[in-house]
C-alpha cells in the first residue's frame, strides 16, 4: 500500500462536522472507498487534480476510461454527469470522475451543473455501496469557478444528500489551500449548527 503513514494521519488532521471531514492537503493520498476527480468531458487526463490523480493512480485508471470511452461514454462525459473507475494504484479503490462547469460569468446554468457534480456522484457512490467519498473543490482550479460560491453549492449540496441517504455515511472535503480551508469552515459550521 502506497503512502501507509500518510493515509494513517489524515483522519487525525481532518476536523468533523458530523458525517463531514474537511481535510486540507492531497486528496491523493486519502483511503475513502472513493475520490472525485475534476476531470473533463473526455475523460483521458488533464492537469489540476485530474493530473495528480492518474499520475499516483497509474495506468489503469486510464484503461478504464477509454473503455468508457469506446462504449457509453462515445462522445465524452457531459458536465454534471459521474460515472465510476477503479483507482488503479491509489488507496482509495475507485475513483469517480465528474465534469464540472467552466465559470462563464455565473448565468450559464453554472450552479446548477456543478450541484450535478456533487450529486451525481454521490448517486453514483450510494449505488455502488460506497461507505466514504472525498471531493476536491470541483471546477475551482482550472475551470475558474469563484470559489466562496463554489463551496455554498458543495456544502448545500452535499448535506442535502446525506440527509436524504444513509450511505454514504462518510464525505470528505478537501481543501488544498488555507484561503478555501477557511470558506469550508464557515460554511460548514454555520449550516451544521443551523
Ligand atoms: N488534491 C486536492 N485538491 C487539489 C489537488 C490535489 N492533489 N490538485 C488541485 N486541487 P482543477 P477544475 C484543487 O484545476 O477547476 C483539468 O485539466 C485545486 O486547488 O484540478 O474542475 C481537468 O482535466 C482546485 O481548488 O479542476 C479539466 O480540464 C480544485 O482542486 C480541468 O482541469 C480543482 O482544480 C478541470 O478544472
């Protein structure tokens, strides 16, 4: 197992809000039964977290993807929509790909797709008996989403679906920086205790 100090320490750095971690660092190195991937519509790689996932998770991640390619997934994945892999190498055993919106000023359906990321994907978890799921901040990199409005559509969307479901039973946050670190904690501590 890759990184078996590193999965062992991120539960204890990671702070609760219930059946919410919020964890600040590489989503890479988590063992949640899956990771969200900010991938793109044609699914064969790209930079940002999409990058690091394929380059820690290896080759096999990749066969998949063309597999889905050249079945389904023809004309690529569309934004909003989820669907499963294995996670290859990583410790998480699967990873889910979703594509989310690219910012376009805010008035092209964008908080609506990217609510279709977080839901969709935790359709697709709950559907494969998925116990615990780590999202990256979708679309908040490369895609140019503001990231304050981002995490309202995450955190809204995520405790939504965990008081619909019981599974997953676990979802983590992760935050690569401390400016989005600080976004998460707000809007996770003013809608949990609401
Ligand atoms: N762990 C956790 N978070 C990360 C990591 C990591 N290893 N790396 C980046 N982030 P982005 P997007 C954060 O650009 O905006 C790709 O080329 C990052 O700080 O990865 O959805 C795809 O193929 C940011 O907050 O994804 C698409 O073409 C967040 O993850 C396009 O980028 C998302 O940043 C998707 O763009």
């Amino acid at each position: 197992m890759p990184n078996q100090s590193l999965n062992n320490s991120w539960r204890a750095q990671a702070q609760s809000f219930g059946r919410i971690l919020l964890y600040q660092g590489d989503i890479t190195i988590l063992d949640t039964d899956a990771i969200v991937n900010a991938a793109n519509s044609s699914l064969l790689g790209g930079g940002g977290v999409d990058g690091a996932i394929h380059r820690a998770g290896g080759p096999q991640i990749l066969d998949e993807c063309r597999r889905l390619r050249a079945g389904h997934y023809g004309k690529g994945l569309r934004t909003g929509e989820a669907v499963i892999t294995t996670g290859g190498r990583l410790s998480a055993k699967h990873v889910i790909h979703t594509v989310g919106p690219v910012w376009n000023g805010g008035h092209k359906q964008e908080p609506e797709l990217l609510a279709n990321c977080y839901r969709n994907s935790l359709r697709v978890a709950a559907e494969n008996g998925l116990h615990s799921i780590a999202f990256p901040g979708i679309s908040t990199g490369i895609y140019g989403y503001p990231k304050p409005e981002a995490t309202t559509v995450a955190v809204r969307e995520v405790l939504a679906f965990l008081e619909a479901h019981a599974q997953p039973a676990e979802v983590v946050f992760v935050v690569f920086d401390a400016e989005n670190k600080r976004l998460y904690e707000r809007e996770l501590t003013a809608k949990t205790l609401a």
